[in-house]
C-alpha cells in the first residue's frame, strides 16, 4: 500500500507539473515510476470507467445518482405537502 501510495502520489505531482491528467500522461512516464504499467492503466484511469465502477450507494455511478435525485426529489415533495 506505501509502494502504490507514493508512486500514485509521483504520478499526480507529475500530472500538475507536465499540465496533464493521469489519462493523457504518456505510458513511459508511468513506466518510470513502476514496470508494472501497461496499455491498460488508460482503461484503469478513464473517468467514465472510474464513474461506472463506483456503482454503490451515494455513489457516482448514474444509476445510483439518479436513485439519489429520486430520494432527494420525494423529500422535497413530502416538505411541501406538510406546508400545505
């Protein structure tokens, strides 16, 4: 977990200083910071893969957002029935 831990931190310490996101950093600089990179860290660091991933509740998955926005909506309605 340190080992992972520090090259990630190097790896987005890079990112800020090069002007780039992990997904456009290019493959040898994130071989410099560890052999085990390969082709699939761009589908292990792509946003929308990382979002989908997230699929738990409060999550950022869209599935569980929309669940949330349905939650949300029901509290507001209840609000405004008890004023009514």
């Amino acid at each position: 977990f340190r080992d992972a831990y520090k090259i990630t931190g190097g790896l987005v310490k890079l990112c800020a200083g090069k002007n780039l996101t992990l997904d456009t950093l290019p493959l040898p600089d994130y071989k410099d910071a560890s052999e085990l990179f390969g082709e699939d860290i761009y589908k292990a660091v792509d946003l929308d893969n990382c979002v989908q991933k997230r699929d738990v509740a409060g999550g950022p998955a869209p599935q569980r957002v929309l669940e949330e926005c349905a939650r949300a909506a029901e509290t507001i309605r209840a609000k405004f029935r008890e004023l009514e």
